[in-house]
C-alpha cells in the first residue's frame, strides 16, 4: 500500500499580517500535482487542518476543493482533527464523505474500528486518534489512572487491542519527547504535553502531525510530516516536503519525500540601509520572498520598513542590531535629587544607546530642557 503523509496545512493562517492563504492554494495545488504523478491509494492528513476552530469562509473553500481534487483521483483521505481544529466542525458530514472515500476522524469518544484497506499482501489497519488531551481520555475511561498525555496517548493505543502479526498504521497528532520543535508551533511550558515515542512502536508506520519540522522521532516508522510551507523565521533553514510511503509485506516499509516549491520562500537578510537598496545586492534574488530584516545601521531609518518594501514589498518584520540594541545595560530610576536634568538624561541616554551624548546633542538637550522649565 502506497500512501502519502500531510500534516498542519494551518489552511487560513496569518503571519504577521500576511494571509498565507494565496501561498496554500499554490502548495496544495503542488501536492495534488505531485500525487497524480505518484499514485498512491490513500492520504493521510495528520491534524491542524486549519490555524483556527473558527476558520474563515476562504479557507473551508480551500479544503473544499483540495478534498474535491483528492476524491476525483480516486484516492482515498484520512483527515484527523489537531488542537487548532474543531474536532466537531471539522468532522461534519463524515457519513456523506465517507461514501467519497474521505474519512474524518469522528469527536474521541475512546471507541476505535480500524479502517481496513487491502492490497496484495492482505489488509492494513488504519488507526485515527485525533489530538487527545488527558481530559478526553479520562472522560471515555473513568476508570483508568490517567493524568498526564502519555497516559492519554498510551491508554488509547492499549484500547485499540491492535493485532501485532498484521500492518498497522496510526494517524496521530501529539507532542512526542525529543523533537525539534519551531516557533510558530503551540506547546505547553514544561513539557507537559510530551509523550514517548516508544507508544507507536506497536504500528508499522505513526503518521504524526503538530511539529512543524519534517523529522522521525526514534524508529524511522515514526514520522512528523511537518507543515508544507514555512509558517515561522525559525524555519527558514527548513525543507518541506510530501512523505511518500510505500508499505509491503509485515516489517517492510519504504520512506522517501518529494521537495515542495513555495510561492515565496521565508528568508531573513541583514545590512546597513544603503546596501539593501543597492540594486547589485538585490538583482538575481527574489524580492518578493516573505523577509525578516535586520538593519545593522546605528542611527534608526525614518519609515525605514515603508522605504525597503518599495523593493521587498513582503518584509514582515524589522529589527536593529548594532551598538544601541546589543547593550545589556539595566536602566534604573535614580533618586538623587542633586543631579542637574541634563546630567540624568546624559546618562539615561548612555544607557539606552551605549554611547555618550554628542555636543551638539548635549546642545540641543539644554536648550529644550530651559525652554521646558520657563514655560511651567
């Protein structure tokens, strides 16, 4: 069985101001082009179907017709909920897609029938666990200790009673201990929400979804798909990819990936002003990449990030690094009331930009101080 292996599409997200929306219809047109070439039976879709539980009216068309798109190539889907989906919005009309083939998995209710697909070496069992908080467990089995996720999660793959002499995969969407995580991902201070990777072990393969790297996490059956675009500057050195998967007899299972393009890519650059607008140091390079620009100039460019988008028209952010921004000064109040103003705002001023005040800023400062104390 030939399968392929999505997660956190986030289908209406904003970054920065910036709807990804344009870039998601582009990837997910990319993704149905690459699997009319592959041909697999059946996609997996590992949870974070949208960026909200509430997602826009663009983004329910946009998995509309990705999921119309996947059903007329006769493939089947299997779509669970992560914890930015709504696990009751989300699996809406599964009676009537299943019938499309496009299963979704139901709001947990700690009851587990495996979906069933044959091939030529007998049937694989698909298991969907949507993301499971301990709450959700403990409310399906009263009866079971269950306090932390791994106990969720381990309770769950316990129930499922799955038969170890056949092929089985698990659709799932948790955090699991030792993953490289990103920062446009939502996971709880401490660990809290960690499992071990050791609880899929039982499965031929883990289709895992909710960390953005694409990575396998202990065997190399256990496996993040992560997101197919960039949705963070901490992944700018990262490649998204489509998981192929191609499992045959009990015990053997080949991975590989195919490169997914962006529409724009998600870089950062640095310099001075004067050499950003260069044009020798921008021509050849795709300005329209979404930038995160760091400025290296001492003194701030006035409407700086108006002026650089007239050649980079998606910067999303902005920042400084040079002398002002690299102290680590600790600016405190100070009480002595026998220092004059304008020694205290010499100072206060070496502390915020780790240098003294000029002369003629020293000037400029004594003049506008006198002219404050004549008018009160």
């Amino acid at each position: 069985m030939k399968f392929a292996h999505l997660a956190d599409l986030h289908i209406g997200k904003r970054i920065n101001n910036f709807s990804m929306l344009e870039d998601q219809k582009y990837i997910l047109t990319q993704v149905v082009n690459i699997l009319q070439k592959e041909k697999p039976e059946a996609v997996f879709i590992a949870g974070d179907i949208y960026d909200t539980p509430l997602p826009p009216v663009e983004a329910v068309r946009l998995l509309d017709k990705f999921l119309t798109e996947l059903a007329e190539l006769k493939m089947k889907v299997f779509i669970i909920s992560g914890n930015h989906d709504s696990a009751e919005r989300l699996s809406f009309g599964t009676g009537l897609l299943n019938k499309s083939g496009v299963y979704i998995s139901p709001v947990f209710t700690g009851i587990f029938s495996p979906i069933k697909i044959q091939d030529e070496y007998g049937s694989v069992n698909i298991y969907m666990l949507p993301f499971l908080k301990p709450v959700y467990a403990k409310k399906a089995w009263p009866e079971e200790d269950i306090r932390t996720y791994d106990d969720a999660v381990r309770t769950a793959v316990e129930k499922m009673r799955i038969d170890r002499e056949a092929r089985n995969i698990i659709i799932a969407h948790q955090f699991v201990t030792g993953a490289q995580t990103s920062d446009s991902e939502e996971i709880s201070i401490g660990g809290l929400d960690n499992i071990s990777a050791e609880i899929f072990y039982p499965f031929d393969y883990a289709a895992l979804g909710h960390i953005h790297r694409p990575q396998q996490i202990g065997r190399a059956f256990v496996r993040y798909a992560g997101t197919p675009l960039k949705y963070s500057f901490s992944e700018c050195g990262h490649k998204k990819t489509l998981v192929i998967v191609n499992i045959k007899e009990k015990g053997k299972v080949d991975i590989s990936a195919r490169n997914l393009q962006p529409l724009h890519d998600m870089r950062r650059i640095r310099g001075n002003y004067a050499d950003l607008v260069l044009r020798e140091n921008y021509e050849g390079t795709d300005t329209e990449d979404y930038l995160a620009v760091t400025l290296t100039d001492e003194n701030e460019i006035p409407d700086a990030i108006g002026k650089l988008r007239t050649i980079y028209p998606n910067i999303m952010k902005i920042d400084y690094d040079n002398k002002r921004t690299q102290t680590n000064n600790i600016i405190t109040a100070n009480t002595e009331k026998s220092k004059l103003p304008i020694d205290m705002l010499s100072e206060f001023y070496a502390l915020q930009n780790n240098k003294p005040f000029s002369k003629k800023q020293r000037n400029f400062a004594e003049k506008l101080i006198e002219q404050i104390w004549e008018e009160h």
